[in-house]
C-alpha cells in the first residue's frame, strides 16, 4: 500500500548536534522515558532514535535501489551519504520553523493529501486509511500526519522563498538549446499519461460496469476534464499519484495495440477506451516526438526544468546558509556539520576536560526546549 510518498525537500544537506538527555513522561505516569537529543536548532531537537531511523531508510532506500549488489558496495554508497544525514534533519527544522515564522498553514492541503492517498488506496473512509497507516508502517496517525504536514510547510517555504523567485529567460533557453542540439536529436517517440482500470478476477458483469465507468471517464476528458486530475481521483494503476504520468516511448517498445494508437495522435489528444488483457486503458498523448532534432519549441519545457534544477541548488544552498546564520545550533562530539556556515552560529561541542564545565556554561546559553 502506498501510505507515504512525501517529497523530500532535502536539496542540500548540512546539520550540527549536541548530546542533552531529555526526561519524557505520559500523560499516564508512565515510566520516565530517557531520549538522547543529538541536534538542537533554536527550540527544536532531533533525538537519537530519529536519527538512527533516518539512517536505516538511508540503507533501506540504497538496499532497494542496488538490488543485487556486494554488500561492500551497498556498504560504502551507504558510508558516503550518511554524512550529511544529520546535517539534511537539520535543514528540514529550519525549513519547518520558517513556515511557523511566514504563519504558512497547511490544514486545508493535509486534508486534500489525506484524501488523495485515501482514494489511491481505494479505501473508503479516514478510519481506514488510519488503521491502514498504522499497520503498514508502524507510525501513529498523529505522526503520520505530522510528517505530511512538515512536508507539505517545506514545500511551501521552498515555493515561495525559493523556486517562486528564480526566473527562466527566453534567452538562457536559446542558449541552452544552441549549444546542446546534439540532445535533442530523437528517435521517433510520445511522452504518455495514462488512466487505468483494473478487471482482474471481475466477473463478465462487473467488466461491463468497470466498461461503462471507463467511457464515461472518457466523456469527460472530452469534454475538458484535466486528466492528470483524473488520473489521481479515478485511475487504479501505480502512475495514479502521478497524475497518470507514465513517461517517454519509442515507436514500436509498446504492444502493438496501444503502439498504434498513440502513435497517430498529436500533442493533447487521447485515445478511445482501449481493452487490455489486464484492464482499461485511456492513453493520453503529453509530447509527440518526430525522428529527427526537434524544434526549440517542442523541447523548450525539457530545456527549463533543465535549468530549474541547476539553479535550485546553489539558491537552496544560499537559501539554507542564511536560515542557519540566524539560528542557534549546536554540536555534539562525533558528529560532523557538513554544511556549518563559517562565521554562523552553528557550535560544535568537544569532549569535556576537567576545567571545561565551567567554561562550557559561560559559552552556551542553551535556550529551554519548548517542544520539537
């Protein structure tokens, strides 16, 4: 079940930790709870546990993506992206704490993201997305939601303090395209999305139903439905979250059927209702790409999501250094700030001497912890 597919506004990585004790206690009185806090950012901390769980998906996440490889090989990928592991926790704080200070909220996009994951999953009510949640991933509902809340304040601060001030000019995609033509030299091939309802294991009458459910999807694409919007309330296939998005293919890689369909279309058009051994597909035509270099024109969005993302990462990093040159963190031994702005406030403890203690109280004025 897919419960979590969050984007991860985590450009560049940076961080700075101190090692504290924090006493936590239920509601209940409970057992004092001991957590070790490895990073401090004005009022927020990030606890070891968090940490340690940032690490496993890292390794998870490397695990996945090179299936089949030496374990050495996963282990030393693994070794070098854990070093900015902490310093990336770090960013996302502040990109949170940005949000609380622009007052950005959220309520009303957590409710839609709620509900898109929800329909995805075609489950019927927020009483079983949340049992759902709870048993797939072993977060409460309170910490999933919270963690989609922090995702969708990141997206916003990054949409309005960053990527919503850069600018792409005409020019600087001429340029690119001028010099780079050699890359926009293709085969013929479309760029598809795609609307796809399941018939496995559905009896000849439930077909005829998911049939006319189809057409009447198709009715409404025609007649201007946006599809992408579709695509994610209605379709049942994997692209769904991605508004239907099934990327790029040549003439003559898709079955024969679906091949000949798509391929007499233009830009914009969709198909008719095609039956599969599988389902119903309604193919949309995103691109059309003739053999041959493309014009300027057909390539021109290829060329700005181009130069979208050489600039996003020096503006994130410009972006992230000067949040950190007003923020308060702190070190702790052993683990490194890969991102620490020289001249900033970032603090990096040292193991204690036995005249350090009294030193290292006049130093720090840690601020009291408010909550994470």
């Amino acid at each position: 079940m897919k419960v979590g597919n969050f984007p991860s506004f985590r450009f560049v990585l940076a961080g700075a930790f101190i090692l504290l004790c924090a006493g936590i206690v239920s509601a209940q009185s409970k057992p004092q709870v001991i957590e070790e806090i490895v990073a401090r950012v004005n009022n927020r901390i990030v606890t070891l546990s968090q940490y340690q769980q940032a690490e496993q998906e890292l390794r998870d996440k490397i695990t996945q993506q090179c299936q089949g490889c030496a374990p050495d090989k996963i282990q030393a990928q693994f070794d070098e992206q854990k070093k900015d592991i902490l310093s990336g926790m770090i960013d996302n704080l502040l990109l949170v704490e940005r949000a609380k200070d622009m007052n950005i909220n959220v309520d009303t996009d957590l409710v839609k993201q709620l509900d898109d994951v929800r329909r995805q999953n075609h489950l019927d009510s927020m009483d079983a997305l949340q049992k759902a949640v709870e048993s797939s991933t072993g977060m409460s509902w309170e910490d999933y939601q919270q963690q989609m809340r922090n995702d969708l304040l990141r997206q916003k601060v990054v949409q309005q303090e960053v990527s919503g001030r850069m600018n792409i000019s005409p020019d600087s995609v001429k340029q690119y395209y001028d010099a780079h033509k050699q890359d926009f030299v293709m085969p013929e091939q479309v760029v598809l999305s795609e609307i796809f309802l399941n018939t496995e294991g559905r009896t000849p009458e439930e077909v005829q139903a998911i049939r006319e459910k189809a057409d009447d999807i198709h009715g409404r694409l025609v007649r201007g439905a946006d599809f992408a919007q579709m695509a994610q309330r209605y379709s049942q296939g994997q692209t769904a979250q991605d508004g239907g998005s099934l990327g790029s293919f040549k003439r003559g890689l898709m079955d024969p059927q679906l091949d000949a369909a798509v391929f007499k279309l233009n830009k914009g058009q969709i198909t008719p209702v095609i039956q599969t051994k599988n389902g119903f597909e309604i193919l949309k035509v995103d691109q059309h790409y003739q053999a041959g270099l493309q014009p300027m024109a057909k390539v021109e969005s290829q060329i700005e999501d181009k130069l979208y993302l050489q600039q996003l990462q020096p503006a994130m990093q410009k972006y992230l250094a000067q949040l950190r040159e007003e923020s308060y963190i702190t070190v702790h031994p052993g683990f490194k700030d890969s991102e620490a702005v020289p001249g900033g406030m970032a603090i990096e403890e040292v193991p204690a001497t036995p005249d350090a203690e009294s030193k290292k109280k006049k130093k720090l004025k840690i601020p009291k912890i408010h909550g994470s």
